[in-house]
C-alpha cells in the first residue's frame, strides 16, 4: 500500500504539474535567438576549466571563482560531483550568453544532465553564472525503485515505469528513442491535428474523449499533448511541479528562450521537433 500511495502521489503531482503548464508553452513562445558569429571556443575553455577544479575538489579556490559570476559565485562548495570532464554541447543564446550541457554520474548508474549558462563580460572573458539540472527528478527516480519492487506490476504500474523510465532518461537518451519512435509521434500530432477546432487544452494517456489518440500516447509512454490551433504541439513526456521534460514541434521555427529559471535547454531534433526542458 505504501508504494502505491507513493506512485499515486507522484502521479497527482505530475499531472497536477503539466495541467499548471498548459499551453504556456505557446503563449511564451519567440523565435529561436542565434548569435552573431560569437565565438564559444572561449566559453568553452572556461566550462571545462570550471568542471575540472569541480571535479578536483576545488571549486570554492580563488582560481575557481574567479571564472564563477552571478549565482554560481555564492556557490561556496567544493564540487557539484562527478562530471563529465567536456560538455558534448555548447551553444549561443545571444551575443553574450552561451548554456554547455554535460553530465553526472550518480554512484547507482543514474546519468543527469546539467546545464552551465555562461556570460561574456565586456572585456571579453567568459564566466560561468549558473548551473542547472531538473532537480525534482530525484522523485521519480525514488518512485520508480518502489513500482520496480512490484513482481507483477498491473497495466497502470507498468505505464507509469515506462512513463518514468523516458523522464529519468538523458538527453542522448531521449534523443534515441525520438529516432527511433519518430514516426508514430508524427502520425500523432497528425491526428490531433486533425480534430474540430478549438483544440483540446490537453489530451492525456487516460482520455476518454479520443481514445484512439490516448492509446497512442499511452504506448509512446507519454503523460500528454497539447495542441495549439496554430499547428505547434507540446508532447510532455512527464515531471514533477514544473520540472518538466517534452517535446515541441514547431514548424514556424518558433521556441522558448532558453534560460536557468525557466527553460533550461531546447534542442533542434530536425524536422521542426525539439527537445525541452523546463523548469
């Protein structure tokens, strides 16, 4: 009975989340920003420098925290843990902003992505302001070991283990099963696309209005969609509060700004479809 209090919990709160977030998505959304030729070679030798004295130990040094500003600078601790020594991704926000992506590796073979924003100041030099993860993820991962201890989950337990196993999964994670399950998430969108106007705010796996679309989302994994009338759908695959993992697909080119308060990384995954994460 506790585990299933603790599944229904995080069940309430998630969709309790994702129903909060609505169709913000769209009303915040804003052309993609692209930088003007801003070099990242620079930021980049900055992030891999701040991880490495993270990694050593020694990220409240005076050495370390001179390439710290902002938030990051009131840090005062040692190390953020075991990362990833170079980020596989860097990219510009603007002229003067940059975000690196790398990862932590948890001691049970948990994988987390965490985001580094960057600033150039005006002199040129790179500093590291902020740096961000989904941190309420650590539920899901705590719910998940609980279901897992079931021997013969039900349908509703063994959805809601697919279900967290996709939102506890990193981006190079999620981004392979988007290849791999592209197709169908294009035959969905399609036919919500397809339904009388004005859409529905949200359809979810347990809908009884459209079952046909709710099964699909159901198989896919996915807590729910939202579809704009102007075309762009929301597909979330889940969270906890606001800390939310998805996909966006916008043919208009059209994304949130990504920022450490509220957006924390979109990523082009080709033809008009992005990975989000938001918090």
């Amino acid at each position: 009975m506790k585990n299933q209090r603790l599944a229904l919990k995080y069940a309430k709160r998630r969709i309790q989340s994702i129903l909060s977030l609505g169709l913000a998505l769209f009303s915040l959304a804003a052309p993609l920003l692209t930088a003007k030729a801003a070099n990242l070679d620079d930021a980049r030798a900055t992030l891999v420098q701040v991880i490495k004295y993270s990694n050593e130990g020694k990220l409240a040094g005076k050495p370390a925290l001179a390439m710290l500003s902002g938030v990051a600078k009131s840090w005062q601790i040692p190390s953020l843990g075991a990362l990833q020594p170079q980020p596989d991704k860097i990219v510009a926000t603007d002229d003067n902003h940059a975000v690196g992506r790398t990862q932590w590796r948890g001691k049970d073979g948990q994988t987390t992505d965490y985001y580094f924003y960057l600033v150039r100041a005006k002199d040129g030099r790179w500093t590291v302001e902020d740096c961000r993860s989904l941190a309420s993820i650590g539920m899901v991962w705590e719910a998940r070991k609980k279901l897992r201890a079931h021997k013969k989950p039900s349908a509703e337990q063994t959805y809601q283990l697919n279900n967290m196993d996709l939102i506890l999964s990193s981006d190079a994670q999620l981004k392979a099963w988007f290849d791999k399950n592209r197709a169908k998430l294009d035959a969905l969108r399609l036919a919500a696309k397809a339904l009388p106007k004005p859409h529905a705010s949200a359809i979810k796996a347990s809908d009884k209005k459209y079952p046909a679309i709710a099964k699909s989302i159901e198989l896919l994994g996915l807590d729910g969609i939202s579809i704009h009338d102007s075309g762009e759908m929301q597909a979330v695959i889940g969270g906890v509060d606001r800390d939310i993992v998805g996909l966006l697909y916008s043919d208009g080119g059209k994304t949130p700004s990504i920022s450490p308060r509220s957006w924390l990384w979109i990523e082009d995954l080709g033809g008009h479809w992005y990975l989000f994460r938001h918090t």
